[in-house]
C-alpha cells in the first residue's frame, strides 16, 4: 500500500498510487478495482477525494467506469482493424483505393452545398468562404464493426465542367478518375492527428469515453500541385491503425543550359 503525503493535490496522488498497483498487475486489463470503500480504508481519505482520483484515471483512458457495477482496467490491445491508406492506379487509368473493398455503409451518403471554413481554406488554397460540396459517410468494418466517418470536400470551382457537378456524392476513387479525365496528374498529401472527440463524433462512432480519435486529411493536388479535393478520415484510435506505402522519390532533374 502507497503511503498518501498529505502536501499538493490529494486525488493525484491516490489516481498515482492506484496507477502504481495497475502497472505493477495487482489489477489487470478487464478488472474491477476495488469499490469506494474499500478504496478510501486502503489511502485513508475522502470520498470526493476517491472520486476524483477515479476520475482522473478515467480521463486518461486508463479506467473505464461501468455504472451500476464499478470500475474496470481497461485493455490496451492492439487495434484490431489495420486500415491500408494506399492509392495505385491500372494500367487503363482506373484508380482503386486498398481499403476500398471493406467498408459497408451504415446510412445512405448525405450531400450538402457548404463553405469552407478558416482551416479548410487554407487547405485547399482558397478564400474562406468559397462554395463546396460536402459529402458525408458513415461507414463500417464489416469484420470487427468499427466505424468511420468519411467525409469529402470539393469546390465548385473543381466540380465545374465536369460530372462531379451533378454527383458529387461520388466515391473518391471515381473522382479520382473524373479529374484525371480532365487533364489532372494527381498526387497525394495526409496529414494525421489525435484528438478528443467532439460529443457528436464518440457517439456515432460508439467508442468509450477518454478515447481519442485518428483524423486523417487527405488533400488531392492537381497540375502544378493545385489542391482540388480534401477529405477527411476519422476512426476510434483504440480499433484502428493506419497503414501506409513509402516510395523514395526521385530527384528532380535539372535542364542543361545551352551555351
């Protein structure tokens, strides 16, 4: 049993002790740890003191609270969902994503004409405010059930004179080819972060509290590196790890001047 020092905040240092007994295996992954009473006779303090402790080890994703029956370690396996994040294109110039066989979709695709915001614009290189379709999709991992929430960004600007006009809803592949189509070499930039998720996103993603998410930007570059499509990619970051292929660039090559 930790000695509790009665100096600085309380409730860190009994969520310190606890976390101590944790690491040490007293309770391992998917074990109750011991009720509020017996916790406050074991450091000898309050109950809003336990509480808080508790609270704070739940917070770090470290405890997991089961109203009605107590507090569980949580497990820390590993995700069970790899998502291959890859792009290649065949030789007839379709493009084919590697993940994009094993999504089914839970709701239909919802489409919306919006604007971009501050961070959006900056992304795609346009003034805040420009005209956009947004096409939002939820999606799941028909082997384990993970969600995910996709969601596809593009420009009028883009869409004009092409068939992402008139379905914009389209999956990024095919719009992949469409801007091919039209005179586009692509290329890929993805930038990935994780964060807490807002309220809306943990509940439609249905992951526990204190789970942060991954959330993916991908941004399509045209001719001349023009940005002309952004989609985001977001997952529970306890279920799913992503992925990637490097390939080494090659060096630009320089032209001889003439003499």
């Amino acid at each position: 049993m930790g000695e509790i020092q009665r100096p600085g905040a309380l409730y860190q240092q009994v969520a310190a002790e606890i976390r101590k007994a944790i690491t040490a295996g007293e309770f391992p992954p998917g074990a109750a740890l011991p009720s509020e009473s017996q916790l406050i006779a074991r450091y000898g303090v309050s109950r809003p003191t336990v509480r808080n402790a508790v609270a704070a080890l739940r917070a770090e994703g470290l405890v997991e609270v089961v109203h009605g029956k107590g507090s569980f370690v949580r497990f820390t396996a590993q995700p069970q969902l790899t998502v291959d994040r890859r792009i290649t294109q065949d030789r007839s110039g379709r493009f084919t994503a590697a993940d994009g066989a094993q999504w089914d979709h839970v709701e239909e695709p919802a489409v919306q004409r919006t604007q971009t915001t501050t961070a959006t614009a900056a992304a795609l290189e346009v003034e805040e405010g420009e005209a956009l379709f947004a096409c939002d999709r939820l999606l799941s991992d028909p082997a384990t059930g993970t969600r995910v929430l996709h969601r596809t960004l593009i420009p009028f600007a883009t869409a004009e004179g092409t068939d992402l006009a008139d379905a914009p809803d389209s999956e990024p592949v095919v719009v992949y080819g469409v801007l091919a189509e039209a005179g586009h070499a692509l290329t890929w930039t993805e930038t990935v972060q994780a964060r807490m998720p807002l309220p809306d996103e943990r509940a439609t993603l249905q992951i526990p509290d204190a789970t942060p998410i991954l959330h993916t930007l991908r941004i399509t570059h045209g001719n001349d590196h023009q940005p002309l499509l952004l989609e985001e990619f977001r997952v529970s970051a306890d279920r799913a790890q992503l992925t990637y292929r490097i390939n080494a660039d090659k060096p630009a090559t320089r032209r001889r001047s003439r003499a």
